[in-house]
C-alpha cells in the first residue's frame, strides 16, 4: 500500500508521461489512500519551484497536502 501521496507533473514532461502520473495517483486512491495531482500545462520536466509559471504555488499546495496528511 502506498502511502499518501502528493503529485506534480507538466504536460510537456519527457521523463515522467503526466497521463501516467494520473493513472498512478487515480489507482492510489483506488485502493482508498489518499492521493492528489497537479498537471501544469506546457511545463517540461524540472520545473523547480515554478516562480514565474503556471506551476507557481505547488509547494505550498504540496506542503498542505502533506501537514493534512501527517495528522
């Protein structure tokens, strides 16, 4: 059983498919973890922190994911 788990991943990722991720998370949650997923549109694959893209704001998002999953 996985863990709870936090996802981000842009559509234009060469390494890590984002329909792939999808179907990743959508089966952790299947088996009734709790599981959530970013899809950034455009971002390739490291995109870091995101500042200045559609991905700005993941690590907070990531972050409250993971403190309401800790409890």
């Amino acid at each position: 059983m996985e863990p709870p788990t936090y996802a981000c991943v842009g559509t234009s990722d060469g390494i890590a498919s984002y329909r792939s991720m999808e179907n990743y998370i959508s089966q952790i949650k299947r088996n009734g973890t709790n599981a959530e997923i970013e899809v950034f549109r455009g971002l390739s694959h490291g995109f870091g922190l995101g500042e200045g893209t559609v991905a700005e704001g993941w690590m907070d998002h990531a972050v409250s994911f993971w403190e309401e999953n800790m409890k």
